[in-house]
C-alpha cells in the first residue's frame, strides 16, 4: 500500500526492539520499510558487544560472603532448598535438583542480577524485579542470614 507504513520488530533474546515509521511508495505492504535490515545490522554486533561485557564482569571483594545454601521455610513445588557458589571466577546460584547455575552479575550493595536457564519464564521475567536476588547480611557484613529471591524469603542454613 503506498503512503504511510510503520512496523515493530522484536529480539527477545536481546531485549530489543525496532520500530519504524515512514511513508513509501511500495505496492507490497509485505516489504519492510526498515524493520528488518535495521534489526539484522545490529543485533549480531550488540549481542556480541553484552556476551563480551558479561564475561568481564568482576565479582566485589566480598562475594565468598554470599555463598552457601539457603532453606525456604515452605518449599516452592517441593523445592527446599537454594544454592550460592562460586566457580571459575563467577557467582552462581540454583534451586535444589537444578542441573545448571544461574549466572549471577552485581547490581547493588547486597543485589545480584540473575540470568537462569529459563529466561522466558513468566514468574521471573514479569517487570517485578524477580530476576533479583537480594542479600541480608549479619550487622558485621561477615555472614549471610537471608535471602529473597522471586519474592520468597530464604535463611542461611551452612556454607558450601
């Protein structure tokens, strides 16, 4: 259709979207005006750009504090307990019977940012900060008593 057109593409994955508007003078209104070759230039470069930023995030000083397994009074679907370690120079964390860690990156004093195998997941994805675990330290900042994650609270039970 010729004249105005504007169009939405999504990169999930990425967390990106582009949107275009313009006017054309395309018959076929199954042409992208830009969407596409925009989203194609640039995702593989910013997707290369954040797997290089992540990797190169450093753990603070006092990251060893954090590590142990935490006890969720009311199990969540049978899951009681809850996993922080650290491997290979990275912070990990998972759920009791879980095969692969969440990657865990600093966000704040006490904060981690979590990356979990299922992005996609409605709970932890949902705009409510989920994807945040978030750390009760002793008065002396020298030990963990709690943690919430997903909105569910924790307790230090021993370390690792």
């Amino acid at each position: 259709m010729i004249g105005y057109r504007s169009q939405i593409a999504l990169a999930p994955p990425l967390k990106l979207g582009v949107f275009c508007v313009g006017t054309t003078d395309a018959d076929d209104s199954s042409q992208s005006i830009l969407t596409q070759p925009v989203l194609s230039l640039i995702a593989t470069p910013l997707a290369s750009l954040l797997w290089t930023l992540q990797q190169n995030i450093s753990l603070p000083p006092n990251a060893a504090v954090f590590t142990g397994i935490y006890s969720y009074p009311d199990p969540i679907d049978g899951i009681a307990l809850f996993q922080v370690y650290i491997t290979d120079g990275q912070m990990y964390s998972k759920f009791t019977g879980e095969g692969a860690g969440m990657l865990m990156t600093p966000y704040l004093d006490n904060i981690f940012r979590v990356k979990g195998p299922w992005q996609d997941c409605r709970w932890y994805n949902d705009g409510m900060n989920d994807e945040f675990i978030y750390f009760t330290l002793n008065e002396a900042k020298s030990a963990p008593i709690s943690l919430v994650f997903m909105g569910t609270t924790a307790y230090f039970v021993t370390k690792n």
